[in-house]
C-alpha cells in the first residue's frame, strides 16, 4: 500500500493545479513542493481550463468562493474531465451558507470528481443539503469516534456510491471509502486543528498523490491522508519537545512532509481496512 | 480587568467572521485559532450576511480594499447591527489614498462599530480627512511617545465620542477611550513593526475577544491589546536568546499566543487608567 | 558594488508598491520589511495609481494574473512612468498560457520597466513567444548551467537591449544585463525551489533596492540578487545543522535578510563582470 506512491510523486514531480481560497494557498503550495510536486495557482477564466490542460491533477477548493471564480472552476474541471485529469475537491464550508452548499451541488453536478475530501459536516451537507457545519469547521455532532465510526463509514460508503467517487471524511479518524474498499486512518492529532489550512493542505496533498499515480487513486488518497497524519504527529512530537506552539507546529509539519521516506510511511501509518 | 477575558475565548471558541486583506489572512486565521477563537473568512456579497449570522463577531479590515469586497463589507456589516453582534473595523491605510479614505468614511455612516482599531495616521485620517500616512504605516509626525501621549488621549477621546465607539489607536503606546474611560498600555516592542500583519492580527485577536465578551466589549478590547503586547515581549525575547531574526518572530509571537494563560496577562499587563 | 546600497533601504524605508499575486505577498511584504523597505499592497484601479505615486518602486508580478488587476497593473505602470518611479516586472508563468503571456506583452507594451526578474522559460516567453514553461518553474530545457552560460549571458544582453531595460534571468546560476554590462552569480542554492515565492519576493527586494538607489539600477539589482542568494546560503546551512525542513528553510531565508549587513554583502557575493 505504501510502495512507489511517493516515489512516483519525487520521481515525476506532478504540476498540480489549485483552484483554492486565499487563506491557506501559500501553505497548500508550499505542501506540494515539500512532498515533490509542482503547484501551480491560477484562478482567471481566461487561462483556468489552459492551465489545467498542461497539469497532472486539479484540485478545486472553495475556502473563498467568489463568483468570480466559479466559472473558473467549471472551466477547468470540464477541460480536466476531458483529459483523464484527476479532480478533487475540497468543500470548505459547505453547510454553512447556502451560497457554499448551492456552489458544491453545481460542481458535483458538472465535474466529475475522482476524490472529495471534507470533515463530516461538510461531507454531509454535501450529501442532504442540512446545514450543520459551524463555518469551517466540523460542528459539534459530526465528530468521528469509537462510537460513532461505524455508522459513518456506512455513510461514507453510501455518499461515494451516489456521487461515484473516492470519499475521504477527516476527522479525530479519517474514513476513506470508494464505495466498495473503506479504510479507517488513526494517525494525526487534535493539536492539528489549531492550524488553518490543515484540511486544505491535505487535498492538495492528495492531488499531488493522485497526479503522479493516477491509475490507483484510491491508494493515492490513503498514502496522501496517512502522510499527512504522520507527519502532524512528528510534528506535534517536536512542538511538545521544545514547548513552543502552534506556529511552530506548522512549519514542523511541513518541515516533516519534506524529509518523509517511504519507510516512515510504512511503520507510521494506522490504519485499518473494512 | 483581567480575569474570565481568555477564558471565555477559550471555552466558547466564538466564530469570528473575517473580511480582511489577502496580505496577512493567513495569519489572522492561526492567530484566532491559537487565542481559541474559531476564524471563518467569507467576502462575496453572496454569502457575506449569511456568514456574519452565525457568527460570533465580525472584522472588517480594508488592508485590500477592492470594490468586489465593499458591498460585502456593507451587508455583513448591517446584518452583524441587526443582530447585536459586535464588529470590528480596521482602516488600513485610510489617508493613503481617496478611495481608501472615502471608503472608510462610507463604512463608518453605514455600519455601527463596536471597535476601530488603526495607527495614528490612520485615526486621524477617518476623524478630519488628513492624509498623511505613510503607506499603510503611521508616517514620521504620528508616533506616540510620552511628549505626544497627552494630546493623543484626548484626541482618542473626542474621536471615540464622535463615532460612537471605543478607539484602540496602536503605536508604540496603545490608546484605548470609550470616551469616557481611557488605558494607556505600554506592552510590546518596535520589532514587531517589522512584522507585516501585527495590527491586522490585533484586530482580529479583538474580534475573538469581543465575540467571547459581548457585554464587555471595552474590557474585551484591553485584554486584546495587552495580549498582543505581552506576546510580543515573549516572542522578542525568545527571538534575540536565539539570534535569529524577523520570520522567526512572527512564529514566536503566534506560538506564545496559543500559550497564553491569564496569570501571565495579569502579571505582564503594564497598563494605565487615566 | 556592495557599498551603501543596503544601509540607504535601511536608512530611506522606502515605500514600494506592489501588485502582486495572492500566493506569496505575505512572504513578500515580510522580506521587503526585513530588508528595511515598507511594502504596501493595492490592487484595485480606483487608487493603484496614486498609491504609485506616493511610492519609491513599483512592483508587477502577474502570479495570480486576473482581469481586475490588470488595468490597476497598467493605470500604476503609466503613472510611476510619468514620475519617474522605478517599475520591475516579474512575469510569473510567462509562456505557461495565453493569457499570462499576452498579458506580459501587453504590459511591455505599455509600461517602460527598468528590471523584468524571471527564470529562463519566463523570458523567452517575453522574447519570442515561445512557450516552454512547465506552470510557474523553468522547464527542464531551460536550466543554467556551465555548459550553457554562454550563450544564456547573449540572450539576457539581446533581451536587454530590446526590451532597454535591465534583465535579471535567475537559476542555477543568475544572470543580470543591461545590455552593456553583464554579471552572473553564483551564490544560492537548489533547495530554494523548494520553497513558493523565492522568485517573487527576489523581485520584491529589487523593487526596495531600486527604490533606495534609483540613480543606480544595475548595481540596486546586482545587489538584490546577491542578498537572495547570500541568505538562501545561510538559511540551508542552517536547515542542514538543526535538520529541519523547507519550511524552516523560509523561516530562516527572512531571518537572514533582516540580520543581513554590507560586511556579509562583500564577503558572500560570488559574482563576474563579463
């Protein structure tokens, strides 16, 4: 399961292209460049579905949507549809305007998208149009634990089948299901949610996985999810050590992400197969 | 004056809707999750209002103005008067140019602030339509030292009573007036100055203040301020330990942010009632 | 060459006026406020041009080129022309599509820059049209090294002279041309490309050296060139001591730059006139 995805990203160093908000773009891009890729951000209708014609994978994010960009979006999700690129979105927010929610429902309808990564409130709202989510993040009911694993890796199942995609829910455990193959990923740590940008960065993350292995998406999105996860928890290992802070769990993460070997992936991943 | 403040952020984790610069907003997000707060970033007129109503507070800071953001800045802003939630305005570079001034201007009329928080220059600018900021700095004939305090409490004083709300004007003293009660704060260092986004930062660190302490709005702001500065203290300190230089504080700064407790804001406030 | 160009930013501040993508202008206005400039940010058409003009340098970087900005890009470039305000161009993605590389001629066309900053793929792309970008990096053709130095110094001086403005092609190894005088550097390093936005905040530090020395372009630009590289140096033997990461290695890069002297300027510069 972790032989050859993060060579290939290394070896082949996918352009990844970001459709994404402007809170954590720089973080996303620099991510793509600590694990091997090449980020390329561009947002203008007038070169969106050019720049993704010359791209390895599109990531579409929209942590600050503006009707600016949403034809942009489309733009380069169709242009990647026609080329076999791998698209994956990131729903920041859905549930918590109508705006966001109504946004997510016409992408899912015009792009298809080979991974959707969000919290469970966010998945859902996605799913049923409830709006639940407290902004960005996920809202008090929708937290992954022991006793509520099971019944949302159903959901999980079932939210990929209807939309015919690779679902990955991240949470306090990450479910990641292709409808039929559902795994359950217990790296990571609490701390990580107090930096913004973390649920991006592993979408882009995952689009630097699944640009340079587009043939094994699945397994793709499980090594970009557990990197992340050991890497937060390398990261936390090093805050803790030094008693600094949040900040400087960031830039351990990334620090991380950058120095991150096949083998660690190998010993450090958690993770449980359904 | 300084107890319950923090901890309220702390344990109500308010939302704080921010429509902001793309400069520093990366920034103001990690600095809101580091004090506890829960940031959410939104500016298309879309779902600007929708957003404001879930939350807890909202900052409006024109650091890049653009006419897309205006109209946004203005629903979020009357939806936020509407339903009591406080809001924030940080006038950026107000004085630096017409549209800046104008516009600033045009949000005072429309929007009831709770708080404005700028430098010098920029106060000055919003009170009589001077324009003599450097850039989005406070020029050379705007500083705060102790032969100018006097005549800034009072300027800060009449400023407040004239718009109707407390005035936080920063530099190397802090101001704080209700128009009626004044604090002069003398926490924090130049080097800070070095740092894009520290104003930025505070306003947002006063946003999450105000969201958790609505019924105190003016205790809220103090405790913000003080906050900043203490943190700074401690993030310069650590920074010259280890001679290491402008980036590196920035760390620091949000680092000790996410550790601060109040019995270190109680011991560190270096704070004056006039 | 490395005398009193640092200490007149340090001692000027100059104000520098950059349109620059939302990607990498936080790490730009931290590395111009670390050099010792003061970075202002504005984009929008209704004041680019008098920000401009209350400006030492502008600074065009078409990174996250859109339709809005482009007009504050041209209304600014016409307006420090006019005032003899020194304009560097950064053309992000030149040949990477259609639009960025229409967009760089257009502005070209309209605007008299006294410095462009790209890699190689990114000035031939403004030289002929050509488009051998791979997103925003130098595709693998367009590599300087020994072999091809030679005749990578022809086609800067060429360029230069067509274009009459200084060109500044950075890799491997840098080459800067007035079309008369031509130097090449050989400080800096590979792992720079592993963070976002070295060649972005490269071409901010131009604009504060040019804005600090505008009688003396040439060696404001050499000197912009050398203090990148000199730091990216010290930053990476600094990564490499405590083996931290990319991340670390930004963190440091604007560390260096706000610790960086003329002394260190003299000693690290590794350059030749030919």
């Amino acid at each position: 399961m972790f032989t050859g995805y993060l060579t290939a990203i290394r070896n082949k160093s996918p352009l990844v292209h970001n459709i994404t908000n402007y809170v954590t773009v720089n973080d996303c891009a620099n991510i793509l460049l600590a694990i091997g890729a090449s980020p390329i951000m561009a947002d203008d209708k007038n070169e969106a579905a050019e720049i993704t014609s010359i791209s390895n994978a599109l990531v579409i994010n929209i942590g600050t949507l503006n009707e600016r960009t949403i034809e942009s979006m489309i733009l380069a999700g169709r242009k990647a549809n026609e080329l076999n690129i791998p698209v994956i979105l990131d729903p920041v927010g859905a549930g918590a305007s109508k705006f966001r929610t109504e946004t997510a429902y016409r992408l899912l309808e015009t792009i298809k998208f080979c991974v959707i990564r969000g919290n469970l409130s966010e998945i859902k709202a996605l799913n049923s149009g409830s709006c639940s989510t407290k902004g960005v993040d996920a809202s008090n009911n929708d937290q992954i634990n022991e006793s509520t694993l099971e019944s949302i890796i159903e959901f999980a199942k079932s939210f990929s089948k209807k939309v015919d995609c690779i679902a990955a829910i991240t949470g306090a455990m990450d479910i990641i299901s292709n409808g039929v193959e559902n795994y359950t990923i217990y790296n990571g740590n609490s701390h990580m949610s107090k930096i913004t940008g973390t649920g991006c960065m592993l979408t882009s993350l995952i689009g630097g996985f699944c640009g340079a292995n587009p043939e094994k998406l699945m397994d793709a999105t499980v090594n970009a999810v557990c990197a992340m996860g050991i890497c937060g928890e390398q990261a936390l290992e090093k805050m803790i050590a030094e008693n600094s802070g949040t900040a400087s769990l960031k830039v351990h993460l990334i620090d991380c992400i950058s120095k991150l070997n096949e083998d660690q992936l190998k010993a450090g991943a958690k993770i449980e197969f359904q």
